[in-house]
C-alpha cells in the first residue's frame, strides 16, 4: 500500500496550524517542523493496539516538548481517528480534551502531563527502567511479555533544563536500550537563537554519557527519519536522533523566534495553506486519511493477539502467586495491605528511630507488592530505605528493586513518576530541605494522581548541628499546599503503620516526613485513626480550657506540655493530626468533635505552616519556626527557637 505521505504530513500541519488560529494561541513552529516525524513515528514505529489503549505492552510516546500539543492532537486525529473536528476546533478551551499542553489521558493516548520542559525527557526515563525492571522480572527464556520502546520527543529548550542532562546521565549509565529520544535541533527558542545561551556540542555531549547518536539531515524527509528510528530501535543504547529542523518552515518567520508562539497572521496562514496545497480551514484529503488508517490498522492489528498468546502460556505455567503479581501490573489493579494485620509490633518495632521502624515496615511492604520499587538520592545511609534482598537495578542486573539514583534529586522525583505511569509503585527519599528539587515532579504526579510516594526524612530544625541548609522549615507548609497531593507526619510508629496502610489503600501521590531521630511510643495514638487526618490522643478530665494541636514529634512534646499545664490548673486536649488535609475532608460534625468551636487552639509544629491558620484565630496561637535554622545540637536549636518545653509552657500560659 502507497501512501501519499506529503500529502498526509501537510494536512496534519495544517490543522495544528487552523487549530492555533482558531484559539489565537499556541506554537505553530514545531507543528510546522516536526510533524514528518510524529508522522513517521506513529505511522511506521509505534507498536500499539487501536482498541485497547492502555495495553501494558505498548510503546510509549511522551512529548515532551509540551508546547507542541496542537500537532499532538492533529496527528492523533489523523493517523489513529482519536479526537473529532469539533474537538480540534476546541483546542485550549475550557473543558475540552485538547488542552493548551497535552494532559495525562490513557483514552486520549496521552502517556503523561507535559509542559514544564525537561520533566517528560526524564519521566520518559522512569518509563524506561520500569519496562527493563518488567522484563528482567516477568519475561522468560520462551516467554516474552515486555518488550516495549519508550519514544520521546524533545526540543532544545528540555535539553536546556537540567534535569534532562540528570536523567540522561542515569540512563547511559543504565544502558536503557529502550529509549529513543527525537530531538528537534532547530536552535531557536522562544527568545531567539541559541547562540545566545545553548552553544555546547550536544552529540558530543549525549556520547560522553554511554548514548548513541544519530544525525537526520533533512528533519522534513520522511523516510531519513524512519530509517533513524529504525536504526536506534537496534541500537544497544539509549539512543539521541537529532534532527535538523526549521522551525516554522513554511512561514515568513521560519527560522525564527517569532513563529514560536502565537497565532500566524492571516497573510501567512493562507500564505502556508496554499504552499501545501491544503483547501479551507480543518479540512484535509478524506482518501489520503482513510488510506492511512487502514495502513495502520493492518500494521498493528497483530500486536496484541501475539502478545496474548504469550500471556496465556505465561499463566498456563505460574503459580497462583506469580499470576496474580503479573497481573495487579497489566491490569494497574489496586492494591493494600494492612500492615497491622501481617506483622507483630512487639517483635519488629524497638525502640529506634523512625527511620529506622520505616525501614522495617516497608520492607514487610516489599515482602508482599511484587512491584513496590524505589530508591534515594545517595542518602539510603540515611533515610533507611532500602528494600533487603531485593537486589539493585543496574545495567547487569535489571531485576533489583532498589534504584540508585545518585546525587539528582530531580531525576528521582521525574523518574518515579515513569515508574508509576508503567504500573509499579515507586517511593523516593531523602532530606526534607531538599524537597525543594523535587517540587515540578511532585506537581505533576498531583496532576496525574499517580501512586508516587516521597519519603522526607530529616523533617525539622531537630536535625541539629548540619544547620539551616538541612533543616526543613518552609517545604512542610509547601508540600501541603500542592492540591491533591497528601502529606503524613506522624508521631510513632502506630501512625506510621497507619499512614503506610493508608498511603497503600488509597493509591495516590503522597509524601511521608520523618524525623532523624526517636520518636516515643503514645498510649492512645492510632494506626487506624490516621485515615481521620486528625484524632484526639489526651482528653482532659475536667474541663477543657485548650486544645493542643501537633504533629510528628511534636506531639509528644505536646502531650509533656499538658503534663506540666495541668500543675498549673490548666486542662489541654491533645489533638494528633498527622495528615492535616485528610482532616479537613472528614465531616463537619467530626471535625466539630475534635476541634469544637469557641474553644482556644493552639498548634505546635516547628514549620512556619500557614495552613494552620485555618484552624486558629492569631499568630501567638502557632508555635513554630519563622526563620532558618541554626547550627547547633538538637538540644540548643530548641532552645534558641524557645521550643523547649520550659519556655513553651510559659508562652503558652501567657497567651492564655
């Protein structure tokens, strides 16, 4: 079958282009530049399946170049029948499934939110291990389940970010044979040409980390293209095709930053359209289309029924026990477990530091979710998070749970969102002053509300003698104020068992922060009440004169505090709240039970959180931290915050 690919390539430019001016807003230079690759690639490379689109074994594309999403949408549209005209029409309007930048959809075949440059290069990395990580753990000698391509295109702008050359570095060192990175090497940006700032040798530079390289010429020859990705499909490395581009071409402005952004003027759009030889607005060769959907369907009509047939000889020889992890991955089931139900406290939790109770606990979590994979950003040494006897996932050994990221906290944010898009559960962890890194990655796993799980320890100026650098005094008020993303602190290790079943259960993007050192044991605190956000763990006997609200190892502080109040005749509730917005989603008679109204609150935790202004009425109400921190010992940091428990009991006495 011939197809009239110039023809197929124009008319796809062009409805990206009638779909910008129609909005008065978007990019028209990459739609002009590269849309002969994104018809190469989804005409002759992709392996997917038209029914089923999140098939677990299909090659993935990630654009990560955003701001590219009209011609996204247009190819899509095109090639595979997704989207409508209207559709198209309603491209960046408000409730429209072509949005300004493309948005994590498995029904639109959209693979992950981009826009934010450089984060879909390195998620395109996660996507990369996690399918390795599948099928060092899954495949057999005659049985292949996972064998997918993880396809990316990138601009030079990603390139720029430096969370790209992190991820990169990572992936030549992993040897991902599996990634293929489009570049569109056009050097021009949105505020102008690239000698100005991007003037290093890319190739070179992409060879320097263990990738191949391969040259496109002509970036508007389809068939140099193909033979590109052709070739890199082959390749035993992660593999750059750079490809020489002209951004805009077509316009008057081709070749410059002025056909970046923004809608064409009239002269030029109808310039274009009679230079491709396109008619009126959103209309297109109607036999050059239908012939190039039945191209396709013909070309990937197999792929699933092939990979079926693996399956059932998969399932015919497994136990019952390999079946049912195989499948919580190709179904993205859910999972939970209950820790409390599968360990006994008394043996596993002695009186050590929470990083260290964390360890234990997650690796009962390892023990029983084939799929709970994760790392640090060199810190395992400290935040205790290593799976034991899981193995590590290096270039040899592709089977390890426990990823070592190195010191790129960035990647490791980016990465795990892969991971959790490929169906595995990751966590991260390290320092939290160092969440900071992390801040676009976590953004973007709350907009996709993926099970991506970030464990902060080191969560306050407690951490002592290291100093400001590395104590935490801003990230807790931010991490929480991230919507759809949930936050647990807590204050012994029943909490911790609670957040844990509760982080499980609930599937969704959470951080748990952690201190460096011991927490005490409370006698009323709860696994099973963490999922209220908030509960009562010291009642008054009397009367209730104040009601303490803390979190962490905060609250045992508070719960000395009251100790000492009630010498002074002073009744105080002690209110834990270890996941604060998870309270504040419970129902208004409950919080009323907890926190009744007309009584004085006050809130010990050392952030300086505004969130918690929610719940009191002036700032003498909030003991915290309100400047960086100070070197010293945990001891005298107390102190000189007045953070002690003397100088607490006669602040709060005073503000009575």
């Amino acid at each position: 079958m011939k197809l009239n690919e110039k023809r197929m390539v124009n008319d796809i430019r062009m409805l990206a282009l009638d779909m910008i001016d129609n909005a008065k807003s978007g990019h028209p230079g990459i739609a002009l530049s590269m849309a002969p690759t994104l018809f190469s690639l989804f005409t002759y490379h992709l392996k997917f399946d038209l029914e089923r689109k999140n098939w677990c074994n299909r090659d993935r594309f990630v654009l990560s170049a955003g701001h590219g999403s009209a011609l996204l949408y247009a190819t899509l549209f095109y090639c595979l029948d997704e989207y409508s005209i209207e559709e198209l029409k309603n491209f960046r309007k408000i409730g429209s499934r072509t949005t300004g930048h493309p948005e994590y959809n498995l029904n639109n075949r959209i693979e992950m939110t981009t826009g934010p440059l450089g984060q879909g290069f390195a998620t395109s990395v996660g996507m990369a291990i996690a399918e390795k990580y599948l099928e060092a753990n899954y495949n057999r000698k005659k049985n292949t389940l996972f064998d997918y391509n993880i396809y990316c295109l990138c601009s030079d702008g990603d390139l720029m970010e430096g969370i790209s050359y992190e991820t990169a570095s990572l992936a030549g060192t992993l040897q991902l044979d599996n990634l293929i990175v489009l570049y569109d090497s056009n050097a021009i940006t949105a505020d102008g040409s690239t000698d100005k700032n991007f003037t290093e040798d890319v190739a070179s530079r992409f060879r320097s980390m263990d990738w191949e390289v391969i040259y496109v010429k002509n970036g508007d020859s389809v068939a140099e293209i193909s033979s590109a990705i052709e070739k890199a499909k082959k390749s035993k490395s992660p593999t750059l095709i750079e490809i020489n581009t002209i951004i805009g071409m077509y316009s008057k402005y081709e070749d410059t930053n002025k056909v970046h952004s923004g809608a064409l003027e009239k002269d030029d759009l109808e310039s274009i359209r009679e230079t491709l030889k396109c008619s009126s607005p959103f209309t297109y060769s109607e036999s050059d289309r239908k012939l190039l959907l039945e191209f396709i369907k013909e070309g990937t009509e197999d792929y699933y029924r092939q990979w079926y047939s693996e399956y059932e000889m998969y399932l015919a020889n497994s136990s019952d026990s390999e079946k049912d992890a195989l499948n919580i991955v190709v179904d993205n089931e859910g999972i939970s477990l209950d820790i409390d139900a599968v360990i006994d406290p008394s043996k596993v939790f002695e009186d050590k530091p929470m990083r260290d109770i964390n360890y234990q606990i997650m690796n009962v979590v390892g023990t029983f979710i084939q799929n709970f994979v994760g790392g640090s950003a060199d810190l395992l040494c400290s935040t205790k998070t290593y799976l034991k006897g899981k193995k590590e996932f290096t270039s040899e050994n592709y089977s390890g749970r426990n990823i070592y990221y190195g010191v790129r906290e960035g990647a490791m944010g980016a990465i795990s969102n892969g991971l959790a898009l490929s169906n595995l559960r990751p966590y991260t962890s390290t320092f939290l002053a160092f969440a900071d890194y992390m801040k676009p990655s976590i953004r973007l796993s709350a907009m996709m509300n993926i099970p991506v799980t970030y464990i902060f320890t080191h969560d306050s100026v407690r951490v002592g003698e290291d100093g400001p650098t590395h104590q935490p005094v801003e990230q807790i008020g931010m991490l929480r104020s991230v919507p759809n993303f949930t936050v647990y602190r807590p204050c012994d290790y029943k909490e911790l068992v609670g957040s844990w079943t509760n982080i499980l259960k609930e599937g969704k993007p959470s951080a748990l922060l952690l201190p460096r050192g011991r927490c005490e044991t409370m006698k009323y605190t709860s696994a099973k009440k963490v999922s209220r956000g908030g509960y009562i763990i010291s009642e008054v006997k009397t009367r209730l004169d104040l009601i303490i609200i803390a979190t962490g190892s905060e609250v045992d502080l508070a719960v000395r505090i009251k100790e000492e109040l009630l010498k002074n005749y002073i009744e105080a509730r002690v209110v834990s709240m270890p996941n604060l917005n998870l309270f504040l989603s419970q129902s208004k008679d409950y919080q009323e039970q907890v926190l009744p109204t007309g009584y004085r609150r006050m809130v010990i935790e050392l952030s300086n959180d505004a969130n918690w202004y929610r719940f009191i009425s002036s700032e003498e109400d909030f003991i915290g931290v309100n400047s960086f921190g100070q070197s010293g010992s945990e001891k005298d940091v107390l102190n000189y915050f007045e953070c002690d428990i003397q100088d607490l009991v006669i602040k709060i006495k005073n503000n009575l």
